[in-house]
C-alpha cells in the first residue's frame, strides 16, 4: 500500500502466557537477491513481502547474508540519493491477525534488529512504522544515518495540534554506535493509546492519539530526507509482532549480575512486596512514571523486605528504580 507520510516534528525476553504471534520473521529461509519483481506494492515476493518505491529498482531490496553476530540472512534496503523518495517493505495480513486475536489482548508488541551503518552524510532516516488504515503513524522509530540518533514515534496531540511526532528516548538525543546491530522495540495501547519504546538504555513512552484505532500493518521504511544527496543501506532482521494482554517487549532491561530483588504481586492494586536476597544493602527506592517523573521514593535501610503502599498511585505502568552496594536495578510494575 502506498503512503503518504505526514510530518514528523521534533519534540524531544519473556512474553506472558497468553500472548499472540501475530507475525515473525527471520529471512533465514528467504533465498539471497531481490525481494520480488514488483515495487509498486501490489504483487508480494518472498516471504509475502511487498516492496514499495516511486523512484527506484527491485534491487534496491534483498536478502543478503550476513556474515557479523548471530545472523544468517537479513533483509537489506538501499536508499534513494535524492530528497524525496521513500522506500517501503512490509507484510499484509497483520490487520487479519490482530483482529482475530484473544480478547483482551489489545496491545501490539513490535520488535526488530537493524545495524547502524558506517559514517555518513546522507540525510536519510529509518526505522519501522506502524500505520493505521488511513496511511498515519501510529507509532515506531526513527533513525538519521548522518548523526546516528534514535528517536521514537508516535501519534500525538501537541497543545491542540495532532500529527506525527518524533521524541527523544534520553535527554540530549540517543545517539548509537556505529557499524552495530541493535535489538529494539516497541509497543501501541489500543485502549489507551499509549506507546511504548525499548532498548538497551532507554525506556519510555506517550500517550498518543490513537486511542480505539486498529493498526493496519508495520513496515520497514527508508526516507530520502531533506536536502539529501546520498544514498545509504540499512539492514533489518529479528521482526515479531505480537498481541499480549500486558506489554512484554523482550529486549534487555536494566539489570544487576544476580537477579537478587523480587516485587509481587505484579499486577498491584495497593501493597507491593518487595524482597531482596544475597546480602544486598539496598538504600532506597525510587517508583518513576512512564514519562520519567519521579512520583514517589522509600528509605529502606537495608531492609530485606518490604512492604509499599502504591494504593495512592494513578493506574498504568510505572518503573522501580532500586538502589543498592551493587549498583541499581530496574524493576517494571503495573499499577492496577
């Protein structure tokens, strides 16, 4: 399906039991060369894989093998050397399976590789994009090749004014080393709109505009940029989506070397538990909103366990930063 892309404005691995694959994809057993024969989006070539590009060739995407990691074949994108081309690949059926999904699983879990690239000065931007039926974003991420930085995506009402927005994932802008591949995700709340994003370093999300809205499909994407004049390849491999009850994205956490604190239960509604093992002297916590504010700390003073009142907490999801000898650990709850 063609797209028109909106403006994007700059502001700043477990899954539970009941989650749904929706769609996977590791090219492995795709066959080295050109995607299919059509790119014009409507005739799907291996792997049912649709390729869409106004100005551009079919060689423009393959399946090359890649030699770095634990990587077999990948999916490769070459972009346009012009300012206005944009080059999508996506798989239709994702709207069939999200609309056959359990009930109750309302949210989207979307997570992919992609590698960096060497240096350059090519204005163009990637990432992957989840659009509704209408063509808008909903949600995803975005990466400029020149300056390597990651920024999130989301549909967004901005003092009045909604479009697709595009937001720093850490103070000062993410930027990501280059010539590396990276696991990153994230996630679209059908009933509350929220969108989530994931990786290793940041975690963070908005509530968006997109609230009762199904999505369509999720495609990877290449943006020309303005005033660029360079081409750039991107390489993507690992893509899930998967519906779940709970967001469960599987890329890493922040984590101590031992897994040494437990909090329960988890969903909470007034007491949480927390239980610290191994001799750990753990000062204090720190409970933080999705947006990074901190909402509430607790002395502990080397208490082993300890019960904490989040009664007074609004319901949604909420981040415990736990301070120890060791170090911190980061602990995700849901506040019911």
């Amino acid at each position: 399906m063609k797209k028109t892309l909106l403006l994007v404005t700059f502001i700043s691995g477990c899954f539970f039991a009941n989650a749904q694959s929706l769609q996977s994809e590791n090219f492995n057993a795709l066959t080295i060369g050109n995607v299919g024969t059509d790119i014009t989006g409507v005739t799907a070539g291996q792997g049912g894989w649709l390729t869409y590009t106004a100005v551009g060739a079919n060689s423009n995407f393959q399946i090359v093998n890649e030699v770095s990691g634990p990587y077999v074949k990948v999916l490769q994108i070459t972009g346009p050397a012009n300012a206005t081309d944009t080059r999508y690949v996506w798989k239709d059926g994702l709207n069939t399976a999200w609309a056959a999904r359990t009930s109750g699983n309302n949210i989207l879990d979307i997570e992919y590789d992609f590698f960096t690239g060497p240096a350059t000065t090519s204005k163009s931007s990637t990432g992957m994009r989840l659009f509704n039926a209408a063509g808008q974003t909903m949600a995803g991420f975005q990466f400029i090749h020149e300056t390597k930085i990651l920024t999130g995506l989301a549909r967004y009402n901005n003092n009045g004014t909604i479009n697709t927005y595009s937001f720093n994932l850490v103070t000062g802008g993410l930027v990501l080393t280059a010539n590396t591949w990276y696991r990153i995700g994230f996630s679209f709340n059908k009933t509350t709109g929220q969108v989530i994003w994931k990786g290793t370093g940041f975690y963070g999300g908005v509530i968006g505009t997109e609230i009762g809205v199904d999505p369509l499909e999720a495609d990877f994407i290449l943006v020309g940029g303005t005033n660029n004049t360079v081409a750039t390849v991107v390489k993507f491999d690992g893509y899930t989506a998967t519906a779940t009850a709970v967001e469960a994205l599987g890329v890493p956490e922040v984590s101590l070397a031992s897994p040494t604190v437990t909090v329960y239960p988890n969903p909470v509604k007034h007491i949480l538990n927390l239980s610290v093992s191994n001799n750990l002297d753990v000062s204090k916590v720190d409970i933080m909103d999705i947006n990074g504010r901190l909402v509430k700390t607790i002395a502990l003073n080397n208490i082993s366990n300890k019960q904490i009142d989040v009664s007074e907490l609004n319901a949604g999801m909420y981040l415990l930063n736990i301070y120890s000898n060791e170090g911190k650990i980061t602990k995700k709850i849901i506040k019911e």
